[in-house]
C-alpha cells in the first residue's frame, strides 16, 4: 500500500441525514469544517476525510428555507463510516425521516457505529429511542420542548455540544462548526482544523464545555458559570432546583456562587431565580387559562397567597389585575 492509499484508507469518513426542514446553516458548517480540514488551504480535495448525504431516495431535500440538497448515496452498510450525523430542523415537520432511514439509524445503532444529532436531529434520534442513557445537549430554544417530550432523558441546554460515548449532540447554528472542528482534532489533525478554522475565517474553535451564548433577564456577564447558572435558572422555572445544586451543577459550592452572583449580577442567586419563576408566571398568565394556584405551584411557590404577595411587590400589580388588562 502506498502511503497515499494509507491516508485515503484513515480518511474520516462522515454520513450525513437529512431531516424534511432540515437546518441549511448547521450542515453547511458541518461539512464545510470537514471540506477545509480534507485538505490544503482551499483546494477542496477529498484527501483526509470523506462525507455523503445518505438517503432511500435521490430525491431532493428541502432545507427550512427552502434551498434543496440532493442524497449523494443510498443507506449502504453504516460501519464504512466514523460517524452518521443526523441534521434536524423544524420540529412542526411531521415525520421529518422516513421508517427505512429510522431503521437504518437502528442497525447503525446495533453496529455500534457512533450517531450525531446536529440541531433538532437530536429530537428525531431520541424519537427513535437511541438517546438513551446518554447525556444530550440542545439549544436554549429547545429545551423545554425535549424535556416534555423525553422526560426519562437527561438534557442541558448552556453547552454548545457533547460527545458522549457512542452519541454526540449539537446545539445547531455556528457551534456545528465547533463540533466538526472538535471531531476533525480527534480524527486528523489539529493543523488540520486549523486550517478549516482559519479559511472559514474563526479566530479558535469553542469547547464543548462553552457555554451556549445567551444572557437571560438582560444579564451581562463574560463569566461562562455565571452564564451556565442563568441558564439553568431560565431552564427550571418549573422543575425548581435548590441554590445548592445550581452551583454544583456549574462546579462551584453555594457561597462561591453567592458571591459569583453579587459581584456580576448585583443580586443574590436566590432573588435572579426569583425573577425568572415571575418572569415565566407572567407568560402562563396572559397565554393560558391557568389558574392562579396552578401557575403558582408550577413556578415554585407553595401558594398562590405567597405567590400574590411576590408578584405585587414586583410588578406593582396583582396576577389577576394583569390577567384582566390582557383579556381587555
């Protein structure tokens, strides 16, 4: 074998599904991350990696906003590749793959062969039952929307992405990149995700430990577990969790966070926490008919006398004088 054959035969190798609606931006940077990293500068060759759009069909695959892109192979053996990323999109698409591709994504499955889910695609694996117990990341906008779909998963939404064993999940938009470039380290080179990086024109690829870029309540931080922890807040208006577990859960004990929050925030995490339950009652009090014990016990106040009482102090206004000025 020459040392040509050699490389061709190392090449990462990457399969790609596209989901009906499927999110243009996330697999452009996917796949381009890998293009720049196959070879030098911009030449495009397919030297060190390889990728296919795989599909049952040759059909055309309309992207969400409506660019097609054309199955370049059919569902062949999945072991030939090192991963097989599923790149989702609008979750309103009903039956965003269809029942050939599901079994496919099983038998890759069952071949051990590792599954990515770019954007929703995460949805649509976790849909076919193989997310399970694997950590899974989404984006911020998604996060309620899994966590009432697959209560049984575990699902954060203040990290870019994650590869976790045999699975890997991805918060879409730029952090495609990030992953592919993370992928392309492991796999080639980090000369060769330099490169990528460079010609795509980002000073550094993030960590899958970045934390996604949101700033809840208008909070402006560069302090990436302050940004964690705003995160989590907005995330668990609901499910509340107690101050001590939010800081574990950004690797910091109570009173580091404490002072953490005084120090940026000007506020104690306790009251931040406070104005997010409020913040996500007002919303169940002008979009739903809920009533007002029901909203109460849902954003974690054990009464909706207690919950009243706060919401005035707030708002300079009780819960049921705003829901009335809504319905006028």
């Amino acid at each position: 074998m020459t040392s040509n054959d050699a490389t061709v035969a190392k090449r990462l190798k990457i399969g790609f599904v596209l989901a009906r609606s499927f999110t243009l931006s996330a697999f452009a940077l996917f796949v381009d991350t890998l293009r720049l990293a196959s070879d030098e500068l911009d030449k495009s060759g397919r030297v060190r990696a390889d990728w296919q759009v795989l599909g049952n069909t040759r059909h055309l695959i309309a992207s969400s906003c409506g660019v097609q892109v054309a199955p370049t192979s059919g569902l062949v053996e999945p072991t030939q590749f090192n991963y097989i990323v599923v790149v989702g999109g609008l979750l309103n698409s009903e039956n965003p793959i269809d029942d050939e591709t599901v079994s496919f994504l099983k038998k890759a499955a069952a071949r051990k062969v590792p599954l990515i889910g770019l954007c929703t695609g995460t949805f649509i694996l976790a849909d076919a039952g193989l997310m399970g117990a694997h950590n899974v990341c989404v984006s911020w906008l998604h996060h309620r929307t899994f966590r009432e779909r697959f209560p049984d998963l575990k699902v954060r939404s203040d990290r870019l992405f994650n590869l976790d064993r045999s699975r890997g999940s991805c918060a879409g938009g730029s952090s495609a990149a990030d992953m592919a470039a993370h992928i392309v380290r492991l796999h080639i080179s980090k000369e060769a995700e330099r490169n990528a990086l460079e010609v795509l024109q980002i000073d550094k690829a993030r960590s899958q430990l970045h934390v996604q870029p949101r700033k809840p309540l208008a909070i402006e931080s560069n302090d990436p577990r302050l940004n964690a922890a705003l995160i989590i807040m907005e995330q668990h208006t609901e499910n509340t969790i107690s101050i001590p577990e939010l800081a574990s859960s950004v690797g910091l004990s109570r009173r580091q966070l404490e002072r953490l929050f005084m120090e940026k925030a000007k506020m104690s995490p306790a009251l931040v926490y406070r104005k997010f339950r409020l913040e996500r009652a007002k919303h169940l009090l002008t979009q739903t008919d809920a009533s007002l014990i029901e909203i109460a016990l849902e954003v974690g106040f054990e009464s909706a006398g207690h919950f009243s009482r706060i919401f005035s102090r707030t708002y300079g206004q009780t819960p049921s004088k705003l829901r009335a000025r809504q319905l006028n």
